[in-house]
C-alpha cells in the first residue's frame, strides 16, 4: 500500500462527497500565492471538523493554530448566524492573510482572528469567563499539554477538544525518537489517559497529508 492509493483515495472521496468547495480551494491558492506552508488541514479533515462542529451544535469555537484559515472557514461554516470563532496565530503574516480569506469566504462575522503567542491569548480567555463548545489545537506541538490544560479550562461539560497531527509518521510510538514535537504529543497524551475529566481517543490517518492522526476528546 503506497501514498499514491492513499491520495488516489483522497481524491475520490473529494471528488463523491466534497465536490463544490471552490471557496475553500481558493484559499488554498491564495495560501500558496502568499508562500504559506501547506500544513492546512486536507479537505475531508477540514469536513470532518465541520461535521463534529454541527453534531456538536458548537455556537463557540476556538482555534490553536489559524495559517491561512482553510480550518477555520472550514469550524465557522457550521456555525449558525450567531455563533463565533475565535482562531489564535503568532504570525502577523499568516494571520493578514487568513483575515483576507475569512473576508473572501464571507465569514468575517463570525471568525475573529487574534495575533500573539497563543499561550498568552488563550491565558487572557481565561479570564473572560468565555467557554467553549469545541476546542481545535494546531499549532506548535511542543506545547501541547499547555494547550490541553487551558483547553479543559475554556471547556464545559460536553464539549469537544481535537488535536491534530499525534501520529507524526508513526513517531509518537517509537521510544527513541526524542523531537520536541513528539515529546509535546506524548506528554498531551499523559494527561489525557490520567485526568479524569476528559474522555478520549485517537485515530491514525492517511492521505493527501500522508500517515498522521488526531485525538477526538469529550469533556465529561
Ligand atoms: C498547522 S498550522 C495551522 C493550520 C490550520 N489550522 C489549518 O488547518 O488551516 C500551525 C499554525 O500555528 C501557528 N503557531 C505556531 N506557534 C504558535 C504559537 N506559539 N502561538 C500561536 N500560533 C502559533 C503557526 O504560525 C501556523 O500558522
């Protein structure tokens, strides 16, 4: 089994079940023009993140993690008129371009973009009282279990926390792979099979994106 059947796979799924997104495929155009990474979310995750945010009911959402804001259209779209997201990136540059976007994706109602290391924008949330009904981290793995333990503290009872990227190519399993990122998914995942306020799994992924994974938690 090789890449090319995984994103031969891909392609056909795109092609059955998510055939009219030129909105969001113009994003991903607009990303490369602007020299972005292309470490968006593939299209049938972005759905994915779409149809958790709708069987959620999510009103509010937050984001760890905006580039071009191909996630974050993909989280506002299933939001009703009122609902809000909120999207955190330390880059000035990706975040100019992610607001360009959500303005061209007609989502600039809805979706608030806050530049800043997001430790610090997300300690500053704690204290707005604001909750969140799904939270999605994808930002810099190293920080991870910070991450989560802000997330449970921007979270209420039943809502949705997802991480992306845990697999990293089969990384997260093999003990003597030392990189900060796979520290950082190890240690989230500490946390999460020890604190008994939270429910989770994983599920490896392949595709366009190649062999990684994401954990789906729900907070009890
Ligand atoms: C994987 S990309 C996000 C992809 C996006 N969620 C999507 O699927 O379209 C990670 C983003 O997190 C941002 N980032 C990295 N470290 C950060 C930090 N400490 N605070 C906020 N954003 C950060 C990066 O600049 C990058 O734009």
């Amino acid at each position: 089994m090789s890449n090319k059947v995984w994103n031969d796979v891909d392609e056909y799924i795109i092609e059955k079940l998510i055939p009219d997104n030129q909105t969001l495929e113009n994003v991903l155009i607009a990303n490369k023009q602007a020299g972005l990474p292309k470490i968006d979310v593939s299209p049938t995750y972005g759905k994915l993140l779409y149809l958790l945010a709708k069987i959620k009911g999510a009103k509010q959402i937050l984001e760890i993690g905006t580039l071009g804001g191909y996630s974050s259209i993909w989280l506002a779209r299933a939001l009703p008129e009122d609902g809000k997201l909120i999207t955190l990136e330390i880059n000035p540059e990706h975040a100019k371009v992610a607001e360009k976007n959500i303005l061209d994706a007609n989502c600039q109602n809805k979706v608030k973009v806050i530049v800043g290391k997001a430790l610090e924008s997300l300690h500053t949330l704690t204290e707005s009282n604001q909750l969140f009904d799904l939270i999605f981290i994808d930002a810099d793995k190293p920080n991870n279990p910070h991450y989560l333990e802000l997330a449970l503290r921007l979270a209420k009872s039943g809502s949705l926390i997802i991480a992306d990227n845990v697999v990293r190519n089969g990384e997260v399993s093999d003990e003597s792979n030392h990189d900060e990122s796979v520290l950082g998914i190890r240690k989230m995942m500490d946390i999460l099979s020890n604190d008994p306020r939270i429910e989770s799994t994983a599920i490896q992924t392949v595709g366009l994106k190649g062999y990684d994974g994401f954990v789906l938690s729900v907070v009890k």
